[in-house]
C-alpha cells in the first residue's frame, strides 16, 4: 500500500507537469504566430501580456485542486479571460484562433449546470465566426468550431483530473471511518442481543437463588448450576462477539428460554416443532429473535403466561412469542431491541412483527426463509465515487481523442488540393487505425499488452502515422502525437519518455525536410508533445484513480480489524472481570448452600451487585458505540456528497465544548439533511455552517437543487422527527426555500 501512495504522489506531481507543459505549448504556439505575422515591439509586448495573463489565471486559479471555483474570484476570473480571448483577437487574428479553448474549458469548471455548456458550444461557435472574416473555406470554419471543442475538454479534462485524486486521497480516511462506524453498530447489536439476556437472566435466578437458600436448598443449587452455565456462556460470547464469529444454537436458546422465564414465574408452553433443515444464519436469526423477545418480556412486561411456537410452511420458517403483558416497546417506540432484530431478519429476506392485541397480550412474531440467500459480497456495496471518476476519465480521453481525430481528418480534407483523393483516403485511414489503437488497446486498463504485442501495436501505429507523410511529404497527414503517447505508455520507464521524445523530434525534422518554415516546425512539435500528453496523462490518471481506490479498500478493512481489536479490548476490560467474578463466586456460593446459608446469601448479593453492575456496563458500551458522533457524520455527508458529484463546502466552529446530547441530535439533523438532499434533489452546490456561541448553535443546510417531492416532503415525517428531537432541546428546526432560491435546513439549539 505504500508503493500505492507514492505513486499517488507522483501522480499529483505528474499532472501539474503535464498542465503547465501543454498550456505552455498552447501559448506558445500562439505566441510563434504573433512573431510570424510581424514582430514589432508593441505586439510583442501585448501578445506576451495577454498570453502571460491567460497562462496565470488558468494555471493559478482554475487549475489549482484547492480553488474554489463557485466563489466571486472565480467568476471575475472567467470575465477577465474572455476579455483577454476576445479583445486581442482582432489584432492577433491568425496567432489567437486557438485562444478560446481555455474559455471554453475555463466555462466547464466555473459555471454549472446547462448554462455552463450552452456557454462552451457558443465559444466553439464564437471562434468559427469570427474566423469567417479572415478565411472562407468551409473546411477551415468546422475546423476552428472543433478546434475549442477539444481544446476546452482538454483544459476541463487536466484541469479536473488532479482535484478528483487529491479527493480520492482524502476519501481514503473518511470512507475508512464509515467502516468503522458500521461496524460499530454491529457490535452495538451483538452486545446487546448477546449478553444483556445472559446478564438479565443471571440477575433474576440470582435474587430467585437467594430467596430459595435455607428453605429449598435442592432448587438453589439447581438455580447456581444454572447460572454457573450462563456465566460461563457468557463469557464465550464475549470472546466470539470480539471475533465476529457467533452462531447460537436455537435448540439451547429454547431451552434457556424455558428455564428463565419458569424460574421467573411465568408460566410457559412451549411449541417447537422440527427445524433441523434450518441453515445456520437461519437458526441463529430466530434464535436471536427467541431470546430478545424473552428479555423484553422480563424487563418490560408483567406477563403470568408465556406461548412459544415453531412451525414451517413451504420455505419459510415462522417464530412466535405470545405472552399476556403488553411491554412498553409496543407502543410508537419500539426500542433499539426490536429494531435490531428488524435489521437481521430484513437481512435475510425474512420479516419481523411486534403488535399488542385488543386483549392485552403481546406477539412477536418472526418469519425467515429456511435457505437465505447468499450474502452479497462487499465489492457491491462500494461508494460511487471512484467508479464515477474512472468513468469521467475513460468518456473524456475517448472525446479528446474524437475531438483530435475530426481536427486532423479537416485539415487533411484541406490538403486534398496537394495530395488528391487518395492521399486524402490514405491520411483518414491512417489517423482512423492510429486512434482505433489508441481507444481499443493502448488506453484500456484491463488490457495487459506484454512486450511482444506491445511492439507490434506501435508498430502499426507507426505505420499508420508516417506511411501518409512520406507517401505525400505532408506533415500534417496524420496525428503522431498519438505515438509519441503511446510509447511512453507501452515503453517501460525511461525508455519509454526517451521513444516520447524521439518521436516529437523526428516531427520536427520532417516538417523541416518537407521545406516548411520555422513557425510551422514549432507548430509541429508543440502539437506532437500536446497530443502524446494528454493521451499519457489522461491514461496514467485513470489508472491512478484505480490503484487508489484499491488502496482505500485496504485502509478501510485494516480501519476495521483495528476496531475490531479495540472493541475486544473493551470487552475484556469492562466484562471480562465481572464475569470471571460472578463464576467464581457463583461457584463459591454452590458449596456454602448446604454448609453456610448465610455466608451464601452475602455472596448472592455481591454476584448479584457484579451482574447488575455488569448489565450496565454492557448498556454504555453499547450506547457509546451507538451514539451518533458529529464529526464522523461531517465527513461521511462530505464523501457521500462528492461520491454524488456536489460540491460541497463545510464551516464548522469547534464544538468540542457542546453537550453530549447537542452534538447527537446536530449529527441526526446532518445525516436526516444530507439523505434528504440525496434522495430529492438535483443539487449541485451544498454548503454546511455550523456556528457557534456562548448562547446558541445553529448549523445550516443549504443546497441549489430544489425539486418538487423535495418542496413537498420538507414537511413530512423526516423534519417531523428531526423537529421534535431539536425541542425536545429548547431548540427550533426550520426547512424551507430561501430569497435566493435554494433550500436552507436550519437547526437552532440554545446552550444557556
């Protein structure tokens, strides 16, 4: 993975060399047509300016990863370049026709929405026009219309590409945390489904066992046995939880189930008819649902009766719990229990149902297909962002290198007065192979060329590109540019930059041995260099883009693991001990039950103290890997924001000093906000402030892209909830349109 950084770092490096290079040909291929039209001091001195000037705003402000290209200096910059395009024009009509692509370009990253390419079509469309009044060939006026098109996608494209792995960079750690959280709450659950029964039950036969010593000694000793095999149960599941491999038996689940809820009066009938066909994941869901359903019924009912029952139909395997005292986790709020059990069961294409009936009693009721299928591999749960950016990368290099092949099929459409029909025939098949290559084998990814084949595509390659210029001692036949690219791409490491710029200079050469002047040999190799560039840099990116997503998923599964570890440690700290204790005075207590009745007593009630103790060790364990934390919700609306293509830009005061309950009901109204934008709007731009005094914090969403379900759910039951939860505070939620047309969620929570 560190071999992977480095080339991420040299990846940064490489497209601020290949930026700077390839503008700085398009300046000076400008700057050489100036020389060449008449070299006066005064013109020299403007071109330079202007080109200078160009050069800045595109390298210092719209190419740079960190600007910010929806602020009031981007768009003064973009006025000021089509100042610097269009004003100079008529003075450098000839040096400057190639000037509007940084427009063009400069339009697609400043502007957004369609506005942005109606303005690149009217700059393509701008130059064309202005042209007709120096040239009138048809051929020539599409060329300078195709001209910007691909020069602008080529600045939009090199200008992008860097910001999108510097983003992919950053990702890297947020994407890790949401692992992390993830997996928190997957503990959260095991905790609470696995040991908070086993640490309820021992606390009930613990004050039964106490009641029984003295007076019926046969049953105590049953009731330690008891919970001798809970504890030591318990401490099997603490070990099998922190390693995440857990599969309860539902046969001892039953049977647990009948032993807790008679110990504890209830009176119990129990169903179970055969479900040895069961798969495992199966078993251990309506297992876990058993034994949740029991524990609710202990700590929030006050049921006398108990039915359990079993019973397959067809595929499908149904659990019911019947008892006949309502809990509290019927009602509207049915609790974290339930809900957990809700997501295992859903998770295996099951269902769950908790329902009071008109006559008191209660039933849970759970139905799980006997055979689930399989889990879904982790693979496709991969956020979109880097298969978007893969994407972006593979449509642009394949419009670019479009976009480079119409240019030169015109100019050789021009030539067609020096070289005929078939030399015309000639060139467009040779830049039609060269550019087949280039999509089909040499830019592809998943394509692995060894050496061998490799040498014979350059060797095609080579011939589509010089067979039409020495056939017809025409440099401008072909696109050699393209070899220049793709020898540097199939060549190994210095030899291949040394193929790169052999291939430019014998450009060069040619030009000068087919009697062309020096502007024209310029032109030449700026042009070669250009187009090898772009086609290296755009290919080497999106590979780069691969290799760190790669690396991200391995950041994320050690992220993980590393929790993984810490929440072993936790358990161990917190419960190991209580659980060890209990064991060991459990079995303390078994031999005074017959020999000291009252010494057993004191030890009952000291276990009895550890499980309660113990129990409400596991819930703040529980609870504080639950709890919602607004930092990693901050980062987690960012990357699931950019991975949606929105730009985003957060402001956040410290809030490090806020009470616990601010910052989770903050982090609710963030994660509510965000899912909101996602599902309902077609945002572009979304800003998030959080601002804060001795007073009061207020923290606003605000985003451009308002839809009609969006203006219609604002009111629905997500800024229901998120509203009572704020005055439950003493706070105030507010969600509506704002008098500069975007949607602002804003949440007020006073502090004093």
């Amino acid at each position: 993975m560190t071999s992977r950084l480095e080339r991420s770092s040299v990846s940064r490096r490489l497209a601020y060399v290949v930026i700077s290079v390839v503008f700085a040909n398009y300046l000076g291929n400008a700057f050489f047509y100036v020389l060449q039209a008449g070299a006066t001091p005064a013109r020299i001195a403007a071109s330079l300016a202007c080109l200078l000037a160009i050069g800045y705003l595109q390298l210092r402000v719209f190419s740079r990863p960190s600007a910010n290209l929806r602020s009031a200096k981007a768009y003064l910059a973009l006025g000021a370049m089509a100042a610097l395009i269009y004003v100079p024009y008529p003075f450098f009509a000839n040096a400057w026709s190639g000037m509007p692509g940084f427009l063009a370009g400069s339009a697609l990253l400043v502007l957004s929405g369609r506005v942005r390419w109606v303005v690149f079509g009217a700059v393509a469309l701008s130059n064309s026009v202005i042209k007709s009044a120096y040239v009138d060939a048809l051929p020539q006026l599409v060329y300078y219309t195709v001209s910007p098109l691909a020069s602008g996608l080529v600045v939009y494209g090199l200008s992008r590409l860097p910001p999108l792995v510097k983003q992919l960079e950053t990702v890297r750690s947020e994407l890790a945390g949401l692992a992390v959280s993830q997996e928190r709450l997957r503990f959260a659950r095991d905790l609470h489904d696995l040991l908070g029964f086993s640490l309820s039950a021992i606390t009930l036969k613990v004050e039964l066992a106490r009641r029984l010593v003295g007076e019926h000694t046969e049953r105590a000793l049953k009731e330690l046995a008891e919970i001798l095999s809970i504890a030591r149960e318990a401490l099997t599941d603490v070990r099998a939880v922190a390693s995440s491999y857990r599969e309860l038996s539902l046969t001892d689940e039953i049977e647990s189930a009948r032993s807790v809820l008679t110990a504890a009066g209830v009176e119990t009938t129990i169903e179970a008819g055969d479900h040895a066909d069961l798969s495992p994941r199966s078993r251990t869901v309506l297992a876990t649902v058993l034994r949740e359903g029991v524990t609710n019924l202990l700590r929030h009912s006050q049921a006398t009766r108990c039915t359990i029952s079993i019973s397959g139909m067809d595929r499908l395997v149904s659990l019911d719990v019947v008892n006949d005292g309502g809990p509290v986790e019927a009602g509207a709020d049915r609790g974290s229990g339930l809900s957990n059990l809700d997501i295992r069961t859903t998770a295996i294409g099951g269902s769950l149902l908790a329902q009071t009936s008109p006559d008191g009693t209660f039933r849970l009721h759970a139905e799980v297909p006997a055979e689930p299928a399989e889990e879904e591999p982790a693979a496709r749960e991969r956020p979109a962002g880097p298969a978007m950016a893969t994407r972006f990368a593979q449509v642009l290099l394949t419009v670019v290198v479009i976009g480079y092949v119409a240019m030169s099929m015109l100019v050789a459409g021009y030539e067609y007065t020096r070289v005929g029909a078939t030399g015309v025939a000639v060139a467009l098949a040779g830049i039609v192979g060269t550019a087949a290559l280039v999509l089909g084998l040499v830019s592809r990814q998943h394509v692995s060329l060894p050496p061998p084949r490799a040498a014979g595509v350059l060797a095609a390659m080579a011939v589509c590109v010089y067979a039409p210029q020495l056939l017809y001692s025409d440099p401008y036949l072909a696109v050699p540019g393209f070899l220049a690219g793709s020898v540097a791409l199939l060549v190994p490491r210095v030899g291949g930059w040394i193929g790169f710029f052999t291939v430019v200079a014998a450009q060069g050469v040619l030009y000068h041995v087919f009697g062309h002047g020096p502007v024209d040999i310029a032109y030449g190799l700026m042009a070669t260099m250009n187009h090898g560039l772009v086609l290296y840099a755009l290919t080497r990116l999106q590979s780069m883009v691969n290799e760190l997503h790669e690396a991200r998923e391995e950041l994320a599964t050690a992220a993980v693991t590393q929790e993984r570890l810490r929440f072993a440690r936790d358990l161990h700290d917190l419960l190991g001990y209580s659980l060890s204790a209990i064991t060991l005075k459990s079995e303390l207590t078994h031999r005074l039950v017959t020999i000291d009745p009252d010494r057993a007593r004191q030890e009952l009630t000291e276990v009895l103290e550890i499980s309660r103790q113990a129990l409400a060790d596991v819930r703040s364990v529980a609870l504080s890997y639950r709890e919602l934390s607004f930092d990693e919700e901050t980062q987690s609306a960012q990357a699931l924001l950019s991975a949606a293509d929105i730009d985003v830009t957060v402001r956040i005061d410290p809030c490090d000093e806020l009470p616990k309950d601010v910052t989770v009901t903050l982090a609710t109204v963030l994660r509510e906000g965000v899912t909101n934008l996602l599902r309902h709007s077609k945002a572009e731009r979304c800003e998030i402030v959080l601002c804060s005094s001795p007073e009061r914090v207020t923290m606003d969403i605000v985003n451009d892209g308002i839809s009609t379900s969006e203006r219609k759910s604002r009111d629905g039951s997500g800024i229901g909830n998120l509203t009572t939860r704020v005055r439950a505070l003493g706070g105030d939620l507010h969600a509506g349109l704002t008098p500069e047309h975007t949607f602002r969620l804003r949440a007020e929570i006073p502090l004093s």
